[in-house]
C-alpha cells in the first residue's frame, strides 16, 4: 500500500473556482492600493521583483517609491505601477 504524502494538487480550474469573482464593470481602483518604499541602487531586483509580486497579486494600483537612478528600468519593466522619487 502506497504511503500517504499529505500533498495535494488542484488544477487551475479548481484553483480557480476558489478566487472570488470580479465584476465586469470594476475599476482597478477598487481593488486596493500598495505603497512599496525600495531604494538601493545595488538591489534594484528587489523592488522590481516585490512589484512584480504585487502586481500579480492582484491590488489594484501599485506605487513604487525609490531612487532616480533605476527609475527609467522600472518604468520599462512595469509601465503600470505608479512611481513616486524618493530624494
């Protein structure tokens, strides 16, 4: 008799079916906002890497607050987070 692992697997329609449903005429306005504050230009991945996160996540409006000096990768990777320059 196979040993029991405890895992299990869901399929992506079952996964799916789990998420609540959003209304045809929602506003990505009404899904949230997220504030991430990052700002080292040696670990630019990071804060691309937690926007990216936050944006599949599924809030609706992501801010990114950070140095100049990686804004113009930011804005190339991720056109729709809002950024904000910290000095």
């Amino acid at each position: 008799m196979p040993e029991k692992s405890g895992k299990f697997e869901l399929s992506s329609t079952e996964y799916a079916a789990l998420l609540p449903k959003r209304p045809h005429d929602a506003h990505k306005g009404d899904f949230g906002s997220c504030l991430i504050i990052a700002g080292s230009t040696q670990y630019m991945g990071a804060a691309l890497l937690t926007a990216k996160a936050a944006l599949r996540s599924g809030v609706g409006l992501v801010h990114l607050m950070g140095s100049n000096t990686w804004t113009q990768q930011v804005i190339t990777a991720f056109p729709e987070l809002i950024y904000h320059e910290l000095e």
